[in-house]
C-alpha cells in the first residue's frame, strides 16, 4: 500500500455542484458550507459512499457529521464487516439524525 494520500476532485455532494448554500439557512445566495462555492470537493481517492446521510452529505438541513457534507468517507483500510448495532445504515437506533457510535455512522467496522 502507498502510503501517499491520493487526492481527487469530485462534485459537491451538500450543494450538488451549484456551490450554493441548498437549504438556504443564511441566504439561497450564500455559499455553500462545504465546497466553500466552488462546486467541488477534494476527497481521498480511496472513497466510499458515507451510509449515515446516504451520499446526500445533509442530514435533514444539517451537514452530515459523519463526512463533514462531502457525501464520501475515506474506505477504512482492511477488511471490514457490517456493523452489528446500527445494520450498515450508520444511524443511532433511537434517532436516526445521530450517527452510530459504534461505527461512528460509517455503517462498517474492522473485521476483527
Ligand atoms: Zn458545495
Ligand atoms: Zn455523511
Ligand atoms: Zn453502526
């Protein structure tokens, strides 16, 4: 394995490209929290889907704790197993808007 981190651009999942604020919390004409206006994001190449927002990078109006709004978290080095607690979805049994402590919302664990 490389130990460079390899970099990519993608499309800003929170805002979906448009660099605006989507849920207009401030302004519909402010920028977007996350990509900063520029429509995209730099995320590590190694990437998966963040479970917890559903790629979304919003939960509810909120940017997602889990991927911080990008939508993808880095892939967890290794095997991995679905998290037991939470069933893969990432989510808290008791509120879905908070993420599994567990797995902290990635849905995934280490395989042990
Ligand atoms: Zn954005
Ligand atoms: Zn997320
Ligand atoms: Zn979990």
């Amino acid at each position: 394995m490389a130990s460079n981190t390899i970099f990519v651009e993608i499309k800003c999942s929170f805002c979906n490209g448009t660099g605006k604020d989507p849920y207009g919390i401030m302004s519909y004409l402010s920028t977007c929290c996350v990509c900063n206006g520029k429509g995209t994001i730099r995320v590590n190449a190694d990437h998966t889907p963040c479970v917890h927002c559903r790629g979304t990078g919003a939960i509810k109006t909120l940017t997602c704790t889990v991927c911080g709004g990008k939508g993808v978290i880095p892939s967890i080095a290794g095997p991995t197993e679905v998290c037991v607690k939470c069933k893969g979805t990432g989510d808290d049994a008791s509120n879905w808007a908070l993420d599994c402590l567990e797995c902290r919302g990635k849905g995934r664990v280490p395989k042990t």
